[in-house]
C-alpha cells in the first residue's frame, strides 16, 4: 500500500512538474511572438519616420508621432521578449534582422513605402487601439 501511495504521489510530482514546464513553453511561446510583432511595427514606424524625414515632409506633427509609436513598440517588444527569456543581444539582432528585411523589401528607396504601409499600417494600428486582441490571438494559438 505504501508502495502504491509513493508511485501516485511521484506520479502527481512528475505530472505537476510537467505542467509546469508545458505553462513555460506556452508562455515562451505567446510572448516570444508578441515580441515578434511589436518589434516589427517599432521598425515600420521606425522607417515611416525617416521616410518621411527624408522626403522633407511638411508634416512634423506625423513624424513626431511615427517616432511616438516606434518607441512604445520598441518598449514593449523588448519587454515581451526578456519576460520570454531571450537576451538583449538577441532581442537587437532580431530587431536588426526585421528592420534590414523591410527596408530590402523597398529595394532600399523609400519611393518604395507603400510596400511597408500595405503590409504593416493597418496591422499595427490594430495592435496598438486594441493590444488585448492580439494577446488573445497567441494564447488561443498556443
């Protein structure tokens, strides 16, 4: 009987244990790709900006809010992905990697942009009027 008792309660530990490590990977998970994302849009407002700064765009107002933006993307990508354990190294990496995509998928000439406004504007505004939808996007991925 305490044979049988000792093999349950183990079993409980080890099934608890699990668990445990199951949370991890899908929190890792949800996080690693919210971190994906935000950091994505901090490079699209990022390059908006400076798109916009080097057309001498009289709208200062609208660079000063893609600058705005890019930094609270930027923040919270970073946020994401340390909570998911990855390194400031690799967060900068992954950053670099995303910005040098986009600004390739311009073929380097911001004449270019509206390649980054199709694929990203609407995408990221949605993120940041309503990041809970996005969470929920992940956690019911996962």
């Amino acid at each position: 009987m305490k044979k049988l008792l000792g093999i349950v309660v183990l079993g409980l530990l080890l099934s608890g244990n699990a668990y445990g490590d199951q949370q991890k990977k899908f929190q890792t998970y949800v996080l690693t790709n919210l971190s994906y994302e935000y950091l994505e849009c901090h490079s699209y407002f990022l390059i908006m900006s400076q798109a916009l700064k080097n057309n001498n765009s009289s709208k200062p107002e609208l660079i000063n809010k893609y600058i705005f933006l890019s930094n609270e993307f930027g923040d919270m990508g970073h946020l994401f992905g340390l909570e998911a354990g990855m390194s400031n190294e690799a967060l900068l990496a992954r950053n670099k990697l995303i910005s040098d995509e986009m600004i390739n998928s311009l073929d380097k000439n911001f004449i270019n942009v509206p390649i980054l406004i199709n694929k990203y504007e609407k995408f990221c505004q949605s993120i940041y009027k309503n990041p809970n939808n996005r969470k929920k996007f992940w956690l019911n991925k996962a």
